[in-house]
C-alpha cells in the first residue's frame, strides 16, 4: 500500500504541476496576445455630403452655451447621421482589458448597430452584434442573445443618446431633446424615451469649456428584479469633436466597479452618409 500510495502521491504531483505550468503558459500567452492592436476597420468610401447649419439657439444655460460655442461656433450643423470607427479595450472576461476594434452607425435621434470584436494577437475572438431599432434593442453575443427586454430597451435608448458625444449638434437641433441649468459647470440633459425623459447630469470643464462627464442611472442587467445602477461616462479628448477627429477618447464605468469596462478611441467620424445598408440587423 504504501507503494501504491507513494505512486500516486508522484503522479498526482506531476499532474499538478502539469496543469499549473499550462495554467501560467495560457496567462502568458494570453498577456502576450493582448498587447497586439487589431487593425482598424476599412475607412468609408469618399462621397460628397452637404450639412446644413442652424444658428445656436438662445437662452441655453451657461456652460451648455459655452460648450457649443467652443465646439462649433455660432452655427449649428444638422446631423441625421454618424459611423464612428476606431478601438479600444473591453472587459468581457475576468476584468481583463482586450484590445478591440468597433464600428458604430447611428440614424441619429433615432436608431443605432454596434459591431465590437475583442481581439488577441489582432485576431477576432469575441464578437458582438447589438443595437437599437423601432424602438427595440437586440443583443447578439457567444455568450447571450435577446431582443427586446425591457430593461435593455431603456439602455440602449440612453446609450443612443450618450455616443451623440461624437456629433452634440442634435442635442440642440432635436426638439424632443432640452437643457436646464444647475451651475456655473453643470447642466442636466433630457431625452425622451418612450412616453417619458430620462435624464443626464452633464459636468463641463470649467477651463477648457468641453464635456468631462456624463452621468446617468441605467440598467445593467436584464430581468424584473433588477435596479438601476449610476452609468458614468468619461470623455478624454482635448480638443472638440468633429469629423474626422482623431483621438477622441472616452471611457464608461459603472459606479460598483470603480474603474471603467470600455474605453473608445474614434479614429474616423462620418457624418450625413448613406446608413441604409449597415443600420439593420
């Protein structure tokens, strides 16, 4: 017996330490591959658009006013739609950050499509396909998919108006959207959803006179018995946003996790082109 016994003691530390030294060669392999960048996604096809302008409506609260003026001047341009294509990182397993890449297409005020793909050594891993139509979120993963929950419709309706960070126009040009003060460096944002508003509380910076935070309450989750949770979404860039703006970088958190799940660097901006072919599922 006891030979028995020092015979698998033997083979059962060899298979530990197997399984540890494949455990530590994944995690670097992994590490490894993560710090490959993907590509970016092809840029769109050159094609003459025009945009029309509006004056910069008046009676906007202080830093909402200066905030315009600093990005666009005393005209306004009228966006009916954006493709905003860059990378970033995501989190979609164990807190890691994974290089990727996203192409995100707005009928703006109205409708959007996301594509991301999570890369390692610059090679898809994960890919996800979501949006929001009609009205109608849908999300389309290998670890999920769902359409049309509740929950998700009312986040995705504030993300469709959050990623108007890229093009802020509408949120003055669109009647169904208003300001109203709160400070010297802060305003709160309205947006309609369904027969209702919701809300952002928006923080500018008082030096550079551009958006430094956003803040809303949104769901996280999908099912009846979920809560709200504080959505907070950082916008980095340095100077204001506008078409073809590279390096317009932003991050969202939520308020339980303490550091941000996604960061997004817009390296190409389109506005006013064709979205017909690539807005639906």
């Amino acid at each position: 017996m006891t030979r028995a016994f020092g015979r698998n003691l033997r083979a059962f530390r060899n298979l530990l330490m197997g399984f540890t030294i494949f455990i530590i060669s994944t995690g670097v392999l992994v590490w490894i591959g993560i710090q490959y960048q993907p590509k970016p996604f092809p840029p769109l096809p050159d094609e003459k658009r025009s945009i029309k302008t509006v004056p910069l409506p008046a009676g906007l609260p202080d830093p909402v006013q200066r905030f315009y003026s600093a990005v666009y001047g005393k005209e306004i341009p009228v966006i009916e739609t954006a493709v905003i294509s860059g990378r970033g990182t995501l989190k979609p397993f164990l807190n890691l950050p994974i290089p990727a890449r996203f192409f995100f297409v707005h009928n703006a005020g109205k409708a959007y499509r996301h594509y991301f793909e999570a890369t390692i050594f610059g090679m898809p891993v994960f890919k996800v396909n979501e949006g929001y139509l009609h009205g109608m979120s849908f999300f389309e993963s290998p670890m999920a998919s769902f359409t049309n929950d509740p929950n998700s419709n009312q986040a995705a309706n504030l993300t469709l108006w959050a990623e108007a960070i890229w093009f802020p126009a509408i949120w003055v040009t669109d009647p169904r959207v208003h300001w109203e003060p709160v400070d010297d460096d802060t305003a709160l944002l309205f947006v309609p959803f369904d027969q209702r508003e919701e809300n952002f509380l928006v923080h500018f910076n008082p030096v550079t006179d551009l958006i430094d935070i956003m803040e809303t309450m949104r769901y996280r989750e999908t099912g009846d018995d979920q809560i709200t949770i504080l959505w907070i979404l950082r916008s980095e860039s340095k100077q204001p946003v506008a078409e073809g703006n590279a390096g317009a970088t932003g991050s969202a958190m939520w308020l339980d996790q303490g550091s941000p799940w996604a960061s997004f660097d817009a390296e190409q901006i389109f506005l006013n082109v064709d979205v017909s072919q690539s807005i639906h599922r």
